[in-house]
C-alpha cells in the first residue's frame, strides 16, 4: 500500500516536477492551473485507487490499513484530527469512521482498513516506545519499496539538466507502470510480514524481558493473530535472547523442528554456544530466499544509486514469503535490530549486498511519506526523550543531509504565497497536525496557524477544502518557486570565474590544455541562461586578465604585476557575456595552453589572483574555480613548506593539520559575504599545504578536488580522472547564492556542523554556491526533555538561485519517533549514519587537539555503546563481546576509520592526502563516505547473471561482498575492490586463464602489464559483464574512480592491501585484535 | 598611596566591568540573531587584549602594593586571558572565531566565561571598594 502512494507522489509527481530547475516545464507555468495539468497523475486518490484489493488482505495485517487512511488527510472535517506519528492512532481512526464525509475523501476501499486500525490502536497509550518494535515491523517490510522506488528512475541525474528533460509522459508511463508491481509485491508481503511480527510477540511475553513489559498492548494485538503458524516458534529465540532469560533452551529445541536450516542459527547463537558453525541465518547463502527478507529491510539507502537491487530484491522476497517462510522474515522486523550478536565468535558479519538503514518506528502511513533516507538522515532513528538518556547510550545524535542532491522525481510547487508557520517559520509539510479545515498546528514549534484561503484550494484534485492534500502535505520533498520576497536583491546570473595557474611548474604537468579542452567541449553544457558570464584570470608571479569584450578581434592579455595591490585594470569587459562573446572565449581557450608554453616563471602568486577574483565577482556573486599546481610562494596568503617527508611514519603525532595562515579563512569569508565560493582544483606532485589552501573552499561552501602527482605523460590514470570529474563539476546543476535553515522540533537545538559553508547563525548555513554534490552534517543536542512528544520533526531548507535566475527553496522535512527506553534507541541506530558522524568529529578533533586524540575518541566511541548496551540493555550476561544486530559493523567500521588515509598512524601518509581524506569525510555524502572508510570487495572472475539488475537494459551481474581480508583473496581467482574514489582490480597468481583471456584480453598471468587502467572492450560475454559491472560502480557517484589492474609485481598493490582492513598490519590491529581489545575494555 | 592603588584598581575594574557586559550583550545578540558571526566576532576580538591589559594591571597593582590575597584572586583570570590568547591557533581569526562560533558549544562557554567574568570583577570590584575606604 504504502508502495503505490509513494509511488503516486514520487512517480506521477516527478514527470511533471522534475527537478532539473531549469528547464522544468511547470516552473515557467502559471501556479494554479497549469500546476494542476501536470499534476493529474499525481493525485493522490488515483493512486490508491488500484489499491482496492488491499482491504481485504490488510485484516490480517494490523498496520497495514492505517496508511492510507490515518494520513491526517483523512480528517480535515475533524476538529480532532491529531496526527503525530506514534501514539494518536486511535484519535485518527476514529474520525474517520465518524467523519461526516468520509466518502468525499477517502475512496471507500480506504474507508474499511481504519477501523482495523482502530482496534489496533486503541492501545496505543501502552505503546508508546513499546509499540516501536512492531510497528517498526511493517514498516521495515514496506518502507524500503519507496526507498527503492526514487532509484528505479534515477537514470540521467548525474546530468545536471538531464533528468528534467524527461518528458512528462515517459515518466508518467513509468509510474503509472511502478504500482502494478509494487501491489503484486507487496500485498503478498504485508500479511506475512505482519503476523509473523505478531505471531512473534505474542511469544514473548512468555519471556519476562525489557521489552515485552513496555509493550503491554501486544497482548492485545496479537489476539487477533492468535494462531501462530509453525513459523512462531523461531521467534520466541529472536527476541528472546537480546531480554530474556527463560526462553532460550525452549527456543531452539522448538525451532529445530519446523524450520529452515537456518533458523536453529540464531537461538544457538543466542545461548553462547559456538556459532562459527553456524553463521546467522540472514548470512546463510544456502536460503536466498532468507537473505532476500532479510536484506531489504536494511538496504535501501546506502547507496544512493544503487537503489534498483534493493527494491528488486524487495520484490522478489515477498513473493517468497510463502507461509513456510515467514518465520524467516521476522528476522527483518525491528526486534532483528537488538538481537545479540556474540561479534568474537560470528566472523561472517557483512550483509549481502548493500547495508541498509533502519527504517524509524513510525506509523506506516507518515513512514511512506517520510524523506528518503539518502537525503535526510539520523544517526540515531529514534529520538532519546532526555539527553541524559542520550549521554547514557553513548551514541552521538545527528543527522547527515544531501540537500541537493540530485533527484529524478522531484514535485515542485508554483503558488503565490509559501505557508509557513508564523512563529517558527516552518514551511507547512506532511507532518503537521490540521486541526480542522482552517487551521494547522505546526510540528516543530506547536504554534496553531490559520491555512490561508488559497491553500484551502488544491490544485492536484482541482477540489476546495482540502488542504491536507496539497503536494505540500503530501511531499517529504519538495520545491517552491519563491515569489519576490525571497528576493534581497535580483536574482544573480550564472558566473564563472576560472582562475588558472601558469607558472613553469603548472605547465610542466599539462594540465592546461585539459582543462581548456573540457572548458570548450562543455561550454554549452555550462549551467545558465541568456545572462550567463565567464571570465578568465590567469597567474604566475603577476596577474594576468582577459578582456573578452564584444568587438574585440581577439582576446587582450592585460597583466598586473603590482601584487601587493591588486587591482581590476578595466572592471567591466573581464567578466563578460557567455553567449555574445562565446567566439572570444572560445579562441582564448584554444590559445591559452600555447601561450604560456615557454614560461620560466616558478613564483606563484595564489594569494592575490584570489584576492582579484573576488573584486572580480564581489558585485554579483558567482563560483570561481582555481587551479593550482604548488605552493603559493609570492604576496599575500605564501605558504611555506611544514612537512618533513622524513617523519611521515614515525611521527607520533601529525602536526600541521590546521591552515598555517587565517588570510584564506578570511578570504573565504569576505567571498561568503559577496556570494562567491571558490572551488580548488590541486594538481601537485609536492607538498602544497591544502590544509590552508583549503580554508578558502571550505568556508566559501566550494569544493575541494586533489589530484595528487598530476602529470599528463606520467600519470595517465589521473589524467582521465581529471577530465571525468572535469566534465561533471562544469556541467553538474549548481545553486547560487543560497542559505540553508535546518530546523528542528522544540527542544532540539544544533550542536555543531560539518561541512563546507560558513555557519552564519544559529541554524542557518551561508551558501555561496550549492552543488548536488555536497553533504552536510549536524550534531544535535536535547535541550528540553522531550517527555511529551510522540515524535520530532526536522526541515532542512535549502533557498536558492537556480542557474535558470529562478529562486527556488528546496524543503526537505523528516519525521523521527521518541522513544524513551535504551533497548529502543539502540534498535533504531544507523551504525553507517553514527560511523560517519563519528568521522566528522573526528576530523574536527584531530585539527583542535590531536589525532591520537581522535583516534582514542573513535575507539572509544565504540567502547562505549557496546558497554552500555551490555549493562543497560542486556538483562543476561553472556560471555563474548555482544552487540545488538544494528550495531554489529559498528567495531569494524570503527577499525576501518582508525585505518583510513585520514587518521592512520605508522604508515607513510603525504600530508595532503591525510588532509584531504579528512575534507572529504567532511564534504562528501554519506554513501561515498562510507565507501571510502570501508571498501567492497567482489570476486569477478567467476560473475554470473544470477541476481543481476538490469538497469536500462544493461545486465549488470552482483557479485557479493567479501570481508576485506586477505583470506578471502584466492590465487585462482580476480577481485576487485571498489574504494570510492579508486577501484582496484587484483588478478591472482594462478587466475583462471579464461578470465584473462576473455576479460583482459591477455594469454596469461605474466603479460598482465604494472600500470593497467583499463578494460578492454573485449565482444566476450565475460568482459561485457565486468564492464558493466565496473561501469555501473562508477556511474553510482558524481566522481570518476580510477581503475587499477594489480598483480603481485605491481607498486600499487600496498595501497591495496592497506585497505584490507581485517588484517593486522606492523602498525595496527587486526580485527580479531581489535576486537579483543574492545571486550578487554568493555568487561571491565 | 594604598588609598590611590586602590581608587586605581577600582577604575580599572569598572572599566572590566563594562566590558564583561558589553561581551555578553554582544555575544547574546549573536545568539538572536542581531548579528552575524562576522561582525560579532572582529568586535569581541578587539577587545580581547584591551581586557587582558586590564586584568594584568590589577594584578601587579596588587603584586606592587604586595596585597597577596587579592593578588592570588587576581592571578588565576590574568593567566587565563593569557592562556586563551596564545593558544588561539594559527588559522583562527583571534579568540572568537566566525566560522568555530556556533561549533560545539563555544557561543554558550563563551557567554558562560563573560558571565564569571562579571560575577568575578562584581567580586573585585567591592573588595577594592571596601578596602580604599577601609584605608
């Protein structure tokens, strides 16, 4: 169900909303009419409509009726319409039931789920953080469908124009095509999953736990489902172990009867007897149809792009989960996520394809809507009501955003006046309460707003008096046109400033003609309109300008060589008109690379064509981006040498981390001010201080890109990761002059922020420049309990200047349950979203104190949840070191932090390499992030069709996802190894010939050349599948991994072990080790 | 010449006094938004030195006059201005920072240090009092 009205808002809502902003055919039309054209397809009630089976099935189903109904678009004749998340379910319902005009609204297959909700509800007082675990259930079997969905479409968005250019109608189709699938996925699913989440409960309460006493309504529910199929009996062990006591011997005696192979695992597992035997049963390859539950409910959202596999997968497991099976699917349900694991003992830990963030416990109907976890997520899915319960758990609270990321499906919204609340200023979304037709009460600051007379009118159903079913209240995500008052000033114009080094060393590494030939091929990709500007400014010892201006014959070098005191030599023909005087520039482009062939300058004066860049771009704002090949050594901003190659590896502490100079920081802030931001590109082969150079990008909300020994003949890999990356970041959609507000519900407030932007007040981020790049992240802080509240909601609002000259605000609104016990906290935990938070702050504190200080935090970190976990959470004490299910990979991604470029210790680090990684720990979203703290492995040399995704008719095979060891490295075999900005492909000793042949296109191990980039477009069913394999990796992030055929013999093949982050190195832990060093300190 | 040390500190102190408060009223503007960071930060780092200079000089006033408690109460808040001056790091824009401000919690330490400041120098301020009338 839940699928289909996701499907209707984000499938029917995209085509018309896509959300290129450009090129957007609804933006340009009038608000009313034109909106609603479009959005036909997007009502809502269509929607439901193929929904009508639902009903019916849904009575096994507890949860499965609210949805539909319970959205408080239900209940707009209701005075009483309450709609926070969790506990007022049986307010909801019974307005519907008794709602004067149900039949206008809700079409009558609607109508009959509530009441089922009802029963279900009316306990819901007991519920409270109780209820989490099975509502969570339902939740996690269908939230991931519209998860899933968004990626179904994702194709072209890489492209910042080109998913808009989607026409309506092939979107439409496909949306129109996405329920079908979803209704034969899902409903299948729903009843399973739901009874057995029952089935399963009502077993515990023979176990006196922690949880089940909460929980004093699921006697209640489960009533209903009171005949547990033979699938109840693997329950009781699963929830059991993690509360209970009593249980565990029964448990597994029963399970080993009726279930699957696997089943037995988890209660043995339980019981501390010896599990390497018996690995847990979601990790059992030998039941697919097991791992296929199991893995959705976790998948979707790491990898951003990856979506297809999930949501394919999805589809598959319910159509799985014949009776027989649905014991198996309770290990997806919220109770999976505490479920101990004994870490020492149960080696196979990583889940089978992507990991996945778990799903917040809310009702099903507010969880559709809520945002994608790709956009907006929390470290931690339920909100601890005290921030003494918080210190408590020891986990950081946080939420990681990609505000601008770019999505296929994006509803935008054309009205005259925006509502928003009058206290707080939140923009109206789907999580606020209508208290009746003309009045909403808003969901952060609980201030009760009038809805203005226009909103009353909804566009979509071309109906009055409706207002809860405006794309506003329907939408997570979403974008308004912004009228005038969102106007400081006229929107600016699309500028680009591209500032280029050229003294003799620049030269020297060729990168000139790369840029300028990207710069020619897409300069009618540039993102912009008419008004659009470009301008040149080139530099060695002296300035150089370009006067571009019409009428010019050619272009006119103008040099300033005073330095000290730059200034503009004719303001107003260096900036010019992108369109009219595209001949000039183009000439310019094709000449610079020859011009400055012969240069013996060496000086390099970075400071001061910085400083004329930003007088050049202070009247309009713009982005500049700079190119640069070594040390600034001349005028303001020099840097000198601080890094002693020598004490690399041996130093016990890295020094230099923070800029040696403010005049960046300052720069940056004077740019931030102006609305410029500054992009750094590095091309060096030494040392070039990116810890300073960095400020400037990193307070302007630019981005930092490094390409470390840079040299066109010498380094040809780098070459081709330059221009890739190149063509992206010129033709990438790009926001100017833009702030972002993040919002948070009454007592939350923002503790601190990571990212690149420049906090200009309490909550609000100055964005010069906002790329679809950039991720940011944010640690929050209770500061009033949250006793009263069902639920928190969080808003993120993004205003800014498309490149089209259109204001627009990007609203990104989430919905968290509060939950006021640890057990609950610790089942809500995303240990991807806590790893990466965790990898902020350690960032930050590795530059105030030291980065064995960060490196302590880290460990401690994990130290600390684990302990309180085991004396706050566990009621038995078990020998080993336990985790909950969610946490598992927490220790080994911690490892694998303590193990990154960025905060290793004892191995040869380049400074800037250090400094960079820990700007990109910072900068980049959390999917790459992750990525590069802790890479996939895949065997290749034996990949079949089986399980392969077929992405716009391409097969692309999926390998799984070895544990990065060495042990699993076979000489008989090849692997490749995806680490997010690089992939190495390492071909064994005694590889299969075949491989070598078919893929390679080499006659054997020997001919495998040291520095190999590439594969070769072999017409071998073999090659054509490594490729698209290699090609789909790639096409999943916004920058271009090199690949590298590794053998034995080859240089790099350190590095390549060094990310094999299980094993022991001379300067660091192994696993197990580290493992062991954990327990040493948890047990005390 | 005690009585003139003291009527000299007392001056000294009042004129800490009104910049304690004037840190506070400028970093709670911060805090509603009146100001930016930017703005907010370059006016609270121009005072810094200026009130370490007056903190120092109450305490060798104290130190010449050898009046040893009020010395060592003195001590403790001079050597901390000290302190936090030289280890501002070299990246940072002086004591107050724009872009570290709103950053774990360093708006409300900062408000919080002003606020003992206050109390501090309230303190001083009638011990100097009491004693130059006592003399």
């Amino acid at each position: 169900m839940s699928n289909t009205d996701f499907s209707s808002q984000n499938g029917a809502g995209g085509p018309p909303y896509a959300n290129g902003p450009s090129q957007n055919p609804v933006a340009l039309q009038p608000p009313g009419p034109g909106y609603m054209a479009h959005q036909t397809p997007y009502n809502p009630m269509q929607a439901k409509g193929p929904m009508p089976p639902g009903p019916g099935l849904y009575n096994s189903g507890p949860y499965q009726p609210i949805p539909p109904v319970s959205s408080n678009q239900a209940l707009p004749g209701q005075p009483m319409l309450k709609r926070p998340p969790m506990g007022p379910q049986h307010s909801m319902t019974p307005p519907q039931s008794a709602s004067p005009n149900p039949g206008s609204r809700i079409p009558p297959a609607h109508a009959t789920p509530p009441p089922v909700s009802a029963n279900n509800y009316q306990h819901a007082p007991a519920w409270q953080y109780g209820g989490t675990p099975p509502m969570g259930a339902p939740p996690s079997m269908g939230a991931p469908p519209p998860m899933a969905m968004p990626p179904l479409r994702p194709v072209g968005n890489h492209m910042t124009s080109s998913p808009s250019l989607a026409t309506p109608q092939a979107s439409s189709a496909e949306y129109r095509a996405t329920p079908p699938v979803f209704h034969n996925a899902m409903q299948p699913l729903g009843p399973p999953t739901s009874l057995q989440g029952y089935t399963q409960q009502g077993s515990a309460p023979l176990l006196m736990n922690p949880m089940a006493a909460p929980h004093s309504y699921q006697p209640v529910m489960r009533a209903p489902y009171g005949g547990p199929p033979p699938s109840v009996r693997p329950t009781p062990p699963t929830t059991g172990p993690p509360m209970g006591n009593a249980s565990p011997p029964l448990g597994p005696k029963t399970d080993a009867g009726p279930l699957p192979p696997q089943q037995p695992g988890p209660p043995t597992r339980h019981m501390g007897l010896s599990y390497p035997s018996l690995p847990p049963g979601y990790q059992n390859t030998s039941a697919p149809p097991n791992a296929a539950t199991m893995q959705h409910p976790v998948q979707p959202s790491t990898q951003p792009y990856s979506h297809p596999p999930p949501y394919q997968q999805l589809s598959a497991g319910p159509a799985q989960l014949s009776p027989s099976l649905s014991g198996l699917s309770l290990q997806s349900q919220t109770p999976e996520a505490l479920r101990v694991v004994n870490l020492l003992q149960e080696r196979n830990l990583l889940p089978l394809g992507p990991v996945t963030p778990p799903t917040p416990c809310l009702p099903q109907d507010l969880q559709k809507i809520n945002c994608h976890p790709e956009v907006f997520r929390s470290t931690l899915t339920s909100i601890p009501q005290t921030q003494s319960l918080l210190n408590k758990a020891k986990l950081p609270l946080g939420l990681l955003l990609h505000p601008f990321k770019d999505l296929s499906q994006l509803p935008v919204v054309t009205s005259s006046t925006i509502v928003r609340c009058r206290s707080c200023r939140t923009y109206i979304n789907p999580f606020v309460t209508f208290l009746d037709q003309r009045r909403w009460k808003c969901n952060l600051c609980y201030r009760v707003n009038d809805v203005p007379e226009e909103f009353m009118y909804n566009p979509v159903s071309r109906s009055y008096g409706e207002p809860h079913k405006r794309p506003e209240v329907q939408n997570a995500t979403l974008e308004f046109i912004a009228p005038s008052e969102y106007m400081l000033r006229p929107p600016q114009p699309a500028v680009y400033l591209i500032v280029l080094d050229v003294s003799h060393n620049a030269v020297e590494t060729g990168y000139l003609d790369v840029v300028c030939q990207s710069l020619l091929e897409n300069i009618n990709a540039l993102p912009g309109d008419s008004r659009t500007k470009i301008g040149f400014i080139t530099f060695d010892s002296t300035i150089h300008f370009y006067n571009l201006q019409e009428g010019l014959s050619q272009p006119q070098m103008l040099i300033v060589s005073d330095i000290e005191d730059i200034f503009l030599p004719t303001p107003d023909s260096l900036l010019v008109n992108l369109n009219e005087c595209k001949e000039l520039v183009q000439d310019l482009l094709r000449s610079l690379p020859q011009m400055f062939g012969k240069t013996m300058e060496t000086q390099c004066a970075l400071g001061p064509a910085l400083q004329a860049a930003f007088k050049l771009l202070s009247a309009t704002g713009g982005r500049v981006s700079v190119f640069q090949t070594q040390l600034p050594s001349l005028g303001v901003g020099a840097l000198k040498s601080r890094e002693d190659p020598n004490q690399r590896a041996s130093a016990k502490d890295i020094q230099h981390l923070s800029p040696a100079t403010d005049f960046y920081k300052k720069l940056a802030l004077d740019c931030s001010g102006q609305q410029v931001a500054v992009d750094l590109f590095l091309l060096s082969s030494q040392y070039c201080d990116l810890a300073s150079l960095g400020c400037i990008s990193r307070y302007s909300a630019g981005s930092v890109y490094y390409y470390p020994s840079y040299h066109q003949q010498h380094n040809p890999a780098g070459v081709e990761c330059f221009q890739k990356d190149l063509k992206r970041y010129l033709t990438r959609k790009i926001g100017f002059e833009a702030v972002m507000r993040i919002r948070c519900s009454k007592g939350l407030s923002i503790h601190t922020f990571h990212g690149n932007f420049f906090v200009r007040s309490t909550d609000l981020l100055s964005l010069p420049n906002v790329n679809p790049d950039a991720g940011f992240a944010v640690q929050m802080s209770i500061e009033e309990n949250l006793v009263d509240m069902q639920s928190v909601s969080f808003q993120a609002a993004l205003l800014y200047t498309s490149s089209k000259g259109e204001r627009r605000i990007r609203v990104h609104t989430m919905c968290l349950p509060v939950v006021n016990s640890l057990s609950d906290i610790f089942a809500g935990a995303d240990v991807q979203a806590i790893t990466c938070l965790l990898a902020s702050m350690a960032v930050d504190r590795s530059v105030t104190a030291s980065l064995s200080d960060a490196r302590d935090a880290m460990t401690n970190a994990s130290i600390d949840s684990l302990t309180s976990f085991r004396t706050s959470v566990l009621t038995i004490q078990q020998p080993g070191l336990l985790a909950p299910a969610c946490l598992r990979l927490f220790p080994l991604y911690i490892l694998a932090l303590l193990k990154q470029k960025a905060f290793r210790t004892g191995t040869s680090t380049r400074l800037d390499d250090r400094v960079f990684a820990m700007c990109q720990l910072k900068y980049q979203p959390l999917a790459y992030v992750m990525l590069m703290i802790h890479p996939a492995l895949y065997r290749v040399d034996d990949l079949t069709d089986e399980g392969a995704l077929n992405v716009s008719e391409r097969t692309i095979p999926q390998p799984r996802v070895q544990q990065l060891s060495v042990e699993k490295l076979s000489r008989d075999g090849a692997f490749l190894m995806d680490a997010g900005s690089v992939i190495y492909l390492w071909i064994g000793r005694n590889c299969n010939p075949n491989f070598l042949t078919q893929v390679l296109g080499l006659p054997n191990y020997a001919a495998v050349p040291l520095n190999m980039n590439m594969l070769p477009e072999l017409d071998t069913a073999e090659s054509q599948r490594t490729r698209a394999f290699v090609g789909w990796l790639r096409e999943q992030r916004p920058f271009f991994p090199i690949l590298h055929v590794i053998r034995d013999e080859s240089p790099l093949k350190a590095s390549f072990l060094q990310n094999m982050i299980e094993d022991r190195t001379e300067s660091a832990l192994s696993y197990y080790e580290f493992l062991l060093h954990i327990q040493q300190q948890v047990s005390k | 010449m005690e009585a003139a040390v003291f009527i000299l500190s007392l001056v000294d102190c009042c004129a800490l006094i009104f910049l304690a408060v004037y840190f506070i009223i400028t970093l709670s503007d911060l805090e509603c938004d009146y100001i930016n960071a930017r703005a907010c930060c370059s006016k609270l780092n121009r005072w810094v030195v200026p009130e370490l200079v007056g903190q120092a000089l109450a305490t060798v006033l104290m130190l010449v006059s050898l009046h040893w408690f009020v010395f060592l109460l003195n001590l403790p808040v001079a050597t901390w201005n000290m302190y936090r001056v030289w280890k501002v790091p070299m990246g940072n824009m002086g004591v107050f920072d724009p872009t570290e401000i709103h950053n774990r919690g360093q708006l409300k330490s900062h408000m919080k240090e002003s606020m003992i400041k206050l109390g501090f120098h309230l303190l001083c301020f009638f011990i100097y009092l009491y004693s130059s009338v006592c003399v």
